[in-house]
C-alpha cells in the first residue's frame, strides 16, 4: 500500500536561497534586501536529483504550512516562502512526498470566480468550489492547512464542485496562529488596530471579500491525487522536554500540531523500540474568544484562558494510505 512520507529537506541534501522566480542573477547589494527575494530556490547540490519529481510528485511545507511550487528553466522554486522566514526567524522546510503513489499530482489554483456561496449562507459558513474539470479525489490546501474529504467540513456536491464549512474549521483559531508566522491580515487586506493588531472586527474577518482572498492565497489550492486513500492518526507521547516527543512508530510521516499545521521535526532512536521526535512547535494556545455563540460575537481578540494560556500541542502522525 502506497503512503506519504516525510523528510526534513535539509537532512535529504537539499540546500535553500531566497531567489525571486525567474531572475537567476542578481548582485549581492540588492541580495542584501531580502524582502525583494520573496521566494526559495531548492537545489541540492553533490546529487543528481530530478527537481521537476519533486514538483510534481510531492509538496513542501515551510514553519509547518504547504506552500506551492513552481518548476521552470531547470530550477525548483516555493513560492512566497521567505516572508515566514523573515518573520520568525525560522527557516524548517520538510517534504511531503508521494513518491509511492506513482503518479503525478495534479495541483489546481484557487481563483475567485470559483468561489462563490448561496443565500442565506455566507462564504464563512459555506464556501462553494466549483473548479474547471472533474476532481477525482481532492485535498485541499487552504492557507498552507490541509483538509480532506469529511462529511460537514469539506464535502462533494458534483464531479468538479465541493462545499467547504470554515465555520467548523476552527477559522479563528488558525487565523491567530497564522499570524505567528506569516503578515496574514496584510495578505488579507484586515486593517488592524495601532494599539492592538490582534483586535478584530468580525464583520470584516469573516466577510464575503476577506473569506474570498483567504480561499486564494498563494498557498491556497487542490491537489487531485486521482485515487482513493483513507488517513490515520497516530498519537505520539508528550515528555517532559517540551517540543519533544516519544514514540514506537518509526517516525517517517508528517506530524500536525496545533490547530492543523504541520510541523518539520528532526528524529533520533532512544532504544531499539522507541524513537525521540524534536519538533520547533510544541506550545497549543488556549483561545478565550467569547462565551457567546460565534453569530453573536462582534470583535475578536487574541485572548487566553486566564492563568492557563498554553499547554503542550497534541500531535500526531498523519498517515495517509492510497488504494
């Protein structure tokens, strides 16, 4: 049975630079600004590697988000990775690779005249997708999170068209930690307080034109892998170094944390049955937004239960097994 594995990019050889596509010179005074080099350039040198596989046949996380990939004259780019990087001054880069399943991946952008929603639903509470061609077996990537096929979150409604419930997604939640790593509410056009950049109105992060520019980000999109598969959680154990983690499971899958993300880890043998995993992301925050229903609640803040504001993620191992 075919599966999905991981691999962090550097300990398979890979090598990062910040680039901007398509500009393969560039002097190292303007390479000093690197806010004008928004993307990452992989290579890997010393090996003979066929980078145009690596587009079509796996995907990239950057700080725990899938970003998309762009193959062109020979190089292999992400696009928009450096701006993570620049804000949290991390720069973990993991391999999704579905290499066993044998077939190409067909990745879709999300444009907005596929977005739509019907009265009296908004996009928040049901966002329409309706895409150009027949999806044989979808997942959706949206902002760097993945989401597969379930009943009440993401659902097919005909051959090319699916309904996607971020009301039951934990939105909010994964906006606010979107802001740890990325300018989310710049990408979003959500002007924010002075005083505050965590005070939200919720009329507008939740509206029709915010929800539309949030299924469109560069790191929104389909991936059609055109056959069957089922998914499996494996837990792994909490110890008491924090962003570390036992297991029995030979650690060769990605790991989500959090609130959905993914997370790069690096993997050590403690005895011959139990692995040490180190992760970059172990902390979950407690969100206290309201006590009221959502419908109700009128400005969002990034808010914690008081006294109790974090604990240790739950994270698991995300099997994913093709027919």
């Amino acid at each position: 049975m075919a599966e999905v594995h991981y691999q962090l990019a550097n300990v398979a050889g890979y090598h990062l630079d910040i680039a901007k596509i398509g500009v393969n010179q560039y002097d190292p005074v303007s390479y000093y600004y690197k806010k004008d080099f928004p993307d990452l350039k992989i290579t890997r040198p010393n090996t003979e590697t066929y980078l145009e596989l690596l587009d079509k046949r796996a995907l990239i996380t950057v700080n725990g988000y899938v970003y998309s990939t762009v193959y062109t004259n020979n190089t292999l780019y992400v696009r928009n990775a450096v701006e993570t990087m620049l804000k949290t001054r991390k720069n973990h880069v993991g391999i999704l690779s579905f290499a066993e399943l044998n077939r190409d991946l067909k990745k879709i952008p999300i444009a907005q005249n596929m977005v739509f929603t019907e009265q009296p639903y908004t996009l928040y509470q049901r966002a329409i997708l309706k895409f150009n061609e027949p999806i044989v077996k979808p997942i959706l990537i949206v902002a760097g999170y993945m989401i597969f096929e379930t009943p009440n979150y993401f659902f097919r409604l005909s051959d090319d068209t699916f309904v996607l419930n971020l009301e039951a997604l934990n939105y909010m939640e994964k906006i606010y930690e979107l802001n740890r790593y990325c300018n989310i509410f710049s990408q979003l056009g959500v002007i924010t307080n002075s005083t505050n950049v965590s005070l939200l109105d919720s009329d507008v992060i939740r509206s029709n034109d915010v929800i539309t520019k949030f299924l469109t980000l560069h790191n929104s999109f389909l991936v059609d892998v055109g056959t069957n598969y089922n998914i499996e959680k494996i837990y792994l154990e909490h110890s008491n170094v924090p962003c570390s983690f036992r297991t029995e499971v030979e650690p060769i899958y990605p790991i989500v944390v959090g609130y959905g993300k993914f997370t790069e880890y690096f993997k050590m043998r403690q005895i011959d049955s139990k692995f040490n995993v180190y992760t970059s992301d172990g902390h979950y925050n407690k969100h206290l937004f309201s006590y009221l229903p959502k419908d109700l609640i009128k400005v969002y803040n990034d808010h914690r239960t008081t006294n109790n504001t974090y604990r240790l993620t739950p994270a698991f191992f995300l099997k994913i097994m093709f027919d």
